[in-house]
C-alpha cells in the first residue's frame, strides 16, 4: 500500500484490512481497563476504559475532601494557641500588677504585627531548612513543614484567647467563693486550676472553636499560595490552587473544597455554641 492511499477494502465494504495489533497488548490493555474500573467503579460509556478525574497533577478529586477532614494540622495549631493564650492570660488576670502590664504589652506586639504577610514570610524562608531537617532527624521532609506549619499558625493566634481569659479571670477572682477559698488557706494553684479555671471554660470553648476554624482558612490560604503542604498531601487549599486555572472546564474541582471549607468552619462553630451552653455553669436544667 503506498504511502497515503485509504485502507484497502475486500469483499464487504464494512472490512478494513488495517494492521491488526498483537493479541498480548489487546489483553494487557483489557485487563488495566478492567483493573482502573473495579477500583472505581465507574465504567466509560464509550469504551472499555474508565472515567477518573484527576487534576493536573494527578490528585483525585472525589477521595481528598474526606481524607483532609481527618488532618491534624489545623486541630494541633488551634491546640497551641488556645492554651498558649489560655497560660497567658490567667497568669495577666490573677497576677495582676506588673506581670499583667508585661504579658499585655507583649500581647498587644504580637496583636499589631501583620499575621498574613509574616505568616508568608516565614514559611517561604524556613520551609526548606525544616524540610531539610525533617528528613534528616525524622526521615520525612513532610514533617518539617507539618511543623513549621502548626508551630507559626499556632505563634501568631494566641492573642484573642489570652485577652479573653484575662477578663474572665479579673472578674472572677473577686467572686465570694474565690475569696472563701482564699480564706480557708487556698494555694494559689489550686484557685487559679480547680476554682476559677472551670469557671471560664465556656469562654475558653468558645475561642478553641474559633481559633480551629481560622486556622483551617489560614492552612487553606497557605495551601492554595503554594506556601503549604505539598501538592501530593491532599488539603483543600491545594486543591483550590490545583483547580484555579481549571474553573472554566472543571468547576467543580474549586466548588468542592470551597464548600467543604465553608460547612467545616461553621460546623466547628456551631459545635463551640452547643458547648458553650452546655458547660456554662450558670445555667440550669
């Protein structure tokens, strides 16, 4: 057949006499088809092959979002800060005095800095060394950035929880059963842990939720900046930037890690709520 020419036709017309390919890749290609659609379960309708929607990078989009819910990273981050600020603000509210002037005034530094572009700032220019000496002391570079990730997020939002517990503990170490405590021989211990911190829990719930909630959008922002976690570790903010440039086609792929940021925080809060009444103490049943 010379170059150029139609397939040659013999007999029935509906015959093409092509180049037939070896019968071992026709098996090989049936046998991948068959493996791809039992692992998900979905058959193409035009072919033997299966439909995976992958972005760009080969993330899937339809496994990630759940598997991100169970990420500790934002949990760990609003850990720290909550009980960094926690430690702050009772030691300001019952101290008093000069170790009140000294915890505010550091509290009101951190509160002017600007935490967006110093947050960006600081995983950019430490990422790598931490990567770097995650792989050397834990043998998973994702470590460091797990680290340097929990440990700035967690640094920069401790302020609102520490301001807060500060009031809560200055109205109520005046209370009667403070200074009956106090009046009975009461360390200081035990007033500030078993009499007037349970006290204040509801307050402390309340900025844990909010604090678990910025830190999963402060993750999220990271993440789709391309400051984050990796592109293979699935996040939503990754998955935003993955599909940032896929909207017009695929805009899905953005509309579901949205979504499932936006239910996610105001799940989060409306649980903090529910606690809040809960445990308040000056509620009765």
């Amino acid at each position: 057949m010379s170059a150029g020419m139609p397939p040659r036709l013999s007999g029935d017309a509906s015959t093409l006499q092509c180049p037939q390919p070896a019968s071992g890749l026709v098996a090989h290609d049936v046998e991948v088809a068959e493996t791809v659609q039992a692992q998900h379960g979905r058959a193409n309708p035009v072919g033997v092959g299966a439909v995976v929607p992958v972005t760009p990078k080969a993330v899937d989009v339809t496994g990630p979002p759940l598997q991100v819910a169970r990420n500790a990273a934002d949990l760990v981050a609003a850990l720290i800060a909550v009980v960094g600020g926690t430690l702050v603000g009772a030691a300001a509210g019952f101290f008093g005095g000069l170790t009140d002037s000294v915890l505010m005034r550091i509290t009101d530094l951190f509160i002017s800095l600007p935490q967006l572009p110093l947050l960006l700032l600081i995983t950019f220019l430490f990422k790598q060394s931490m990567q770097n000496w995650a792989a050397t002391v834990f043998g998973a570079a994702q470590v460091g950035t797990f680290i340097l990730i929990v440990g700035v997020i967690g640094l920069l939002a401790w302020m609102p929880t520490a301001r807060l517990v500060r009031a809560s503990f200055l109205s109520m170490k005046e209370k009667e059963f403070v200074e009956a405590a106090r009046s009975i021989g009461a360390e200081q211990n035990s007033l500030i842990f078993r009499h007037i911190l349970p006290n204040v829990m509801s307050p402390i719930i309340v900025a844990a939720t909010l604090e678990v909630g910025s830190a999963i959008i402060t993750e999220s922002s990271l993440s789709f900046l391309g400051l984050g976690f990796p592109y293979d570790v699935p996040t939503w903010g990754a998955m935003l930037f993955n599909a940032k440039d896929l909207l017009q086609f695929s805009p899905h792929e953005a509309i579901i890690p949205g979504t499932m940021i936006f239910l996610t925080v105001l799940a989060i809060n409306y649980m903090g709520d529910g606690l809040r009444d809960a445990l308040d103490p000056r509620k009765t049943t």
